[in-house]
C-alpha cells in the first residue's frame, strides 16, 4: 500500500492531456502510459535488490553514500529536501486544495487550503508512523475506488467508444516522431514516480530484505493496471483530440457521463488522492534527513527521535515548514520544471550503485533484477535521456535546479568540517 500511494497521486488526473497533446494517436498515448510502466517496474526492480542488500534507514541516500560516495548522498539529500520532494508535495497540496475548494466553494485561497494540509500531515506523522501509515492507506484505498468507478462508468454510461486504432501513428517513423515520444514520457514519468520512497522505510519495517522487494514490485504492477485502465476510460470517452483539449480529464470524463454531481464524485476523488500522497511523502523522506544528520553532514538536532514513537520528530517538521512555505509563496510552479530533471539524475546514479554493490559481492537475495545488466542499463539511459531533454525544453529553470545542486557542495564541506573539529573536542 505505502507504494501505490507513493505514486497515485494528481499526476494521473492531470498529465494525460500532456500525453495527448505531445502523441495523436490512441495507440501512441496508451502504448507511453504502458512504456512508462514498464520503465517504473524495472526501476521497482532495482530498487527491490538495493533494498535487499542494504535494509537501513534512509533508502536511496545510503545506497548512494555506501555504493558511490557521502558527497553525492549529501547532495541528493539537498536537493531532496530543496527541490524534489518538497517543491513536488507544495505542487500537489495545491492541487489538493483546488479540488477541495471545488467542492465546498470556500471564499478562501488555495495555498492557505495547501499549506493548512501540509501542517495536518506533519502533525500526523509526528505521531509516529503508524499513525501516518493508517492516513496514507485510507486515502489510497479511496482514490484507487474514485478510479475504480471513473473506468466503471465509462463503459457502463459512456455512448460510442472514441478509440481508433488506426492509424497507430500519427506521422510516418522519423527522429522528430521518437522525439515526441521521449516528451511524452516526460510527464508520464513523473506521474509514475514516487515507487522509490518505500525505500526509505527498510531499516524500520519487519524483515526487510523480503517485505520492501515485494512490495515494491507488487505495487508497480498495481499501478500500471490501474492508469492503463483509467488512460483507456479517458480516450474512450474523449478521443486523442478532445483528451489533448482539457486540463482536468478526469472531470471532463464524469461530467459528460453523471454531470455536475459526476464532476464532483471524481473532484473528491482527485483530492483524496493527491492527500494520499502527501501523507506518503510525508511518512518516507524526512528518514533521508535524519540519516544526514546522523552522518555528521547537517544539523545535528534533526537527528532527535522522540522517545516513545521513536520517529525523527524534527526531520518530519523541518521538511513539512519548507514545503509550506513554498506553497504559500507560489514557487512550487517554478519548481516543478526542474524537479524532474533533478529527480532523474539520482534516479540514474542510483542504478549504478547496483553494478557497484553486485561487484562487491555479499548474500543473494531473493529479488535479483532480471535482465542484468541490460534492464538496469536501458533504466538508467531512459532517466538520463530525461534530463537532456527537460534541460532542452527549459534550460533557464532546469539550470537552477542544477544550481541548487551545485551549492550543497560547498555546504557538504562546511558540515563536515564542522563535524571533524567537533569530534576532536
């Protein structure tokens, strides 16, 4: 569950008309969605055997620190709390509020709506993360029965199908037609994303060398299920061209089928959702924080646990004020440009840990990646090819986030530093 709720967030109710807009053809804009899936299950994959050879706290960060180096651990987790995971949950609170407001018409701003939801989730979580764990899975359980009843309704209320298997493409082979394509990944992948976050969990969960690989590839197939089908009840009923002309599929979809109280059904849907992710964002990232913090290379105080629920109660809150104040500054629109070129390019240099972890040798493990080295390497090219073209089509922001980067060396050196005199004292 802590997986499908990692990923199914706004992202599948609002990149497919991306998708459409970049490919023409039904088969195009499905054959990116399964594409996409099938790029996420290998990266599940890779992430299981990662997991399975190094169950700490911290997941993605100690893969990077133990396989490659601590700088390059340092400054994914800088980017991570600077960028990627904060700017991306700022943009999907907002999102949240947007369809609440929807739904009560509140004569209230979004981002007041966005940041009193972040500080619920930090509360939460606070608590321990059982209490967050039951949060996240509720709200999981809710949007994958919105999905569940948009796909149903379709089929059930939907006149004639809009599908049209031919033409399969709609221009002939060309470099500028596999261009296309490769855009067309771009907010499909990023729809996929959030898999890795469960990761982050194995030093804290029963017997993680079988529980997180399980559940990681197990929950990457739930999902590609689920947004192949909700892909095919939005071209279904839409078509490639009426899908490419709305910005919110999902209520365009229902509203044509059930009307306004339609809209409002899958509106709810939408919010639930996207809080789902927030709470799962909220309930793994903070651990790279505090796995930071324990390595002498931030502040030491985010490395408190607090006594009885045994969580890092200030990581949890150092993340959730950041993300805060980006949604009440706005920012997030900014960010959201650079986080995924961001996002890819630890997303690549975290598959190499896997060639080095493998040379090194150690215990089997129960998941090994199939196909290795070739998986791993066609994973890794795919994220990297990512990075060149986001940084192609906005090279003004996604240098920013390359900037941001950039700055956590220095920072890196002056933690340190600073660790090293006060280990001699």
């Amino acid at each position: 569950m802590a997986v499908m709720g990692g990923i199914i967030g706004a992202g599948i109710f609002m990149n497919p008309y991306l998708v459409a807009q970049r490919v023409g053809t039904s088969s195009l804009i499905l054959g990116v969605w399964v594409a996409g899936g099938l790029i996420a299950l290998v990266g599940g994959f890779i992430y299981a055997e990662l997991a399975a050879r190094l169950p700490v706290v911290g997941g993605q960060y100690a893969y990077l620190r133990e396989a490659l180096h601590p700088t390059v651990a340092f400054i994914y987790g800088w980017v991570l709390l600077l960028v990627i995971q904060t700017g991306g949950m700022a943009a999907v609170a907002v999102t949240f509020a947007r369809y609440f407001l929807e739904l009560t018409h509140w004569p209230i701003h979004d981002s007041i709506i966005a940041a009193a939801a972040l500080g619920l989730l930090t509360a939460i979580n606070c608590l321990g993360v059982r209490a967050g764990s039951r949060v996240q899975s509720a709200m999981t359980l809710t949007a994958i029965a919105a999905i569940g009843v948009l796909v149903l309704c379709s089929f059930v209320f939907g006149n004639a199908s809009q599908i049209s298997w031919q033409p399969v493409l709609d221009e002939p082979p060309s470099l500028h037609l596999l261009i296309a394509f490769g855009s067309a990944m771009t907010p499909v992948l990023f729809a996929y994303g959030g898999w890795q976050t469960s990761s982050f969990l194995a030093g804290e969960v029963r017997d993680p060398r079988r529980t997180l690989p399980r559940g990681l590839i197990f929950g990457v197939l739930g999902v590609i299920a689920v947004y192949t089908a909700v892909n095919f009840a939005y071209v279904r009923a839409l078509g490639p061209a009426g899908l490419a002309e709305t910005t919110t599929p999902a209520s365009s979809v229902m509203h044509a089928l059930l009307g306004v109280r339609g809209a409002q059904f899958i509106a709810a849907g939408i919010a639930f959702s996207a809080f789902g992710f927030l709470a799962q964002s909220m309930l793994t990232a903070p651990r790279v924080y505090f796995a930071m913090a324990e390595d002498g290379v931030f502040f030491r105080s985010v490395a408190w646990v607090h006594p009885t629920t045994r969580v890092p109660v200030i990581a949890i809150a150092l993340q959730g004020v950041w993300a805060i104040a980006i949604a009440l500054t706005g920012t997030y629109a900014q960010v959201v440009n650079y986080v995924v070129a961001m996002d890819c390019i630890f997303f690549g240099l975290t598959a190499v840990c896997l060639f080095v972890l493998r040379r090194r040798g150690g215990e089997a493990v129960d998941y090994p990646v199939p196909g290795h080295p070739w998986t791993t390497l066609l994973f890794i090219a795919a994220q990297w090819l990512i990075v060149v073209s986001t940084f192609a089509h906005d090279p003004i922001r996604s240098s920013i986030g390359l900037g941001i980067a950039a700055a956590g060396l220095p920072a890196y050196f002056l933690w340190r530093a600073r660790s090293k005199r006060e280990g001699r004292a």
